[in-house]
C-alpha cells in the first residue's frame, strides 16, 4: 500500500501504477539499483530494520534524493 505521498516522491500520480517492488525499483537510479538491494536483501535476511539514501529518477529526469527507513514483517 502506498500513500499519495509516496507516489509523488516517486515521481507517479497516486494510483498510476499498481504499488510493487518493481514499481519502486523502476524509479531508483540505476547507479544506486545494486546498493539499495543489497540493503534490503540484507536487513530482511538479518531481520534487522534498513536506512539508506538513494536517488529516485522521476519521468523527464529529474533526480531526488530519498531517505528510507523501514523494518520488513515477518
């Protein structure tokens, strides 16, 4: 489930496309794909909460940075 904000800090119009990981995933700067997975991969195998910085590319190329916090649910 996204909020609108979430979609907007995406660069999507809330409820453009189905909330997915590869939505997400879509959006994140190819030079940042590898780390922000690896960041995942590794607190959801840790069962530790995440943080990390990535870029976000939005349709014409603009460039935002993000801050993500979470924890996954087992």
């Amino acid at each position: 489930v996204w909020s609108d904000d979430h979609y907007a800090m995406h660069g999507y119009a809330p409820g453009e496309v189905p909330p997915s990981y590869q939505a997400w995933l879509d959006r994140v700067h190819p030079d940042d794909r590898a780390a922000a997975e690896a960041a995942l991969a590794a607190a959801r195998d840790s069962r530790a909460p995440f943080a990390f910085d990535f870029r976000a590319v939005h349709p014409g190329g603009a460039v935002r940075w993000l801050s993500v916090r979470g924890r996954y649910f087992y």
